[in-house]
C-alpha cells in the first residue's frame, strides 16, 4: 500500500523533517510504500498550507496519509477541522497517526472489526485534535496577558521587532534580479524561506 508522509513544524521549529526518519521506519515496519514526502514550515491553526493541500491533490483514494502526531495535523478550530476531515474522506485517504495505535488498523481492511475501530480511532482523533487546539489558544493567552503585563509594568515599553535574515534576503533579491519573471512560489522553494517573506521583499524593491 502507498503511503504519503506529512511533516510540520511551527515557525519557531527548527526542521520540519525531524520526524522523517522514524516514519520511514514506521513505513518500513507496516509495509508500506512510501511515494511522496510532504514538509513544511507552517502553523499548524491554518487549513491551507501548501504542502499539505499538495498532498490532498496527489494522494489517491485508498492510500495512507501518514502523520507523527494529531498535532502536526492539526491545531485548526473546529471548523477548519471539519472541512479538513471532510476533504481527507471525500478523497478516500485512511489517515494513519504512529502514535496512536487504534489508527494502525487502518491499513488492512479489517472487515467488520475495522469498520468499529474506524468509528472509534476516529473519535480518539478528534479528541486529540481538540486537545492540540486547546493547547494552542492556552500558549497564545499566555503570550497575550505576559505582553499585558509588561505593558502594565513599564507603559513606554514596546516589542523588539524581528529581525530579517540578510543572508535570505540578499538569496530572494539576488534571484529576482536574476530570474524576474520566476514565480514567487518558486523564489521562495529555491531561497527556502515563506512566500511571505518573497512577497514582503518584493515590496520593499518596488518602494527602494
């Protein structure tokens, strides 16, 4: 059976292919095939993310979508959620998670036996979903009343702005120059960074 890997990591993550090689292993041990290797730099509260819609295109019905955890699939509000879960199944795709054991089932057809595990993992997924949620708005009321505090503390005082890569920025402008009429998606695959970021320096061009 062929199986498509999904890796996530969050802005402030370092590598998004840090759980590549267990789920190569993990691949290895369910006999399965894998044929696509999906990973991204993204926050996991919003639905489209390039990566991932790329793999909901590719995979065919039938095959694995294959994930470390709930959370690198989500962290969405229950909307996002449910369309994402919508998409998953319109396309036929058995979402497969290493560490939750009832979704390994998944990959052979069980009979009637998968058709109650398939209702079951599926409310143990959704569950887990929520929590990733939950743990997400939790971090960021956290972040919000911290900064309401310090405010409190010291009124004069103001966020330090981040800083911009010179090194990227210089990679993004270099290839604009040199390649004008390549895409900003393209830009920012060979730069590696967000197309955000492309975006962002082709405005500060236009203003230069």
């Amino acid at each position: 059976m062929y199986t498509h890997l999904y890796l996530r990591a969050s802005f402030k993550d370092q590598d998004a292919n840090r759980a590549k090689v267990a789920l190569e292993q993990f691949a290895v041990e369910k006999q399965l095939e894998v044929v696509g290797i999906y990973a991204e730099n993204v926050s996991g509260t919003k639905l489209n993310r390039p990566e991932l819609m790329r793999l909901l295109n590719t995979a065919a019905a039938g095959e694995v979508l294959l994930v470390e955890s709930v959370d690198r699939l989500s962290r969405l509000s229950q909307g996002d959620w449910e369309a994402l879960k919508a998409t998953i199944k319109t396309k036929g795709l058995r979402l497969v998670v290493a560490d939750l054991p009832t979704s390994h089932m998944l990959i052979q057809d069980q009979g009637i036996t998968g058709q109650i595990m398939d209702v079951v993992n599926g409310m143990l997924i959704d569950l887990m979903a929520t929590m990733a949620r939950l743990d997400q708005e939790k971090r960021v009321e956290r972040i919000r009343q911290g900064l309401e505090n310090k405010r409190a503390a010291e009124p004069d005082w103001k966020p330090a702005g981040k800083g911009k890569n010179v090194v990227k920025w210089n990679a993004v402008k270099a290839l604009m120059q040199k390649h004008p009429t390549m895409s900003a998606d393209d830009i920012a695959t060979l730069a590696k960074c967000g197309v955000a970021t492309v975006y962002r320096i082709k405005r500060e061009m236009s203003l230069a």
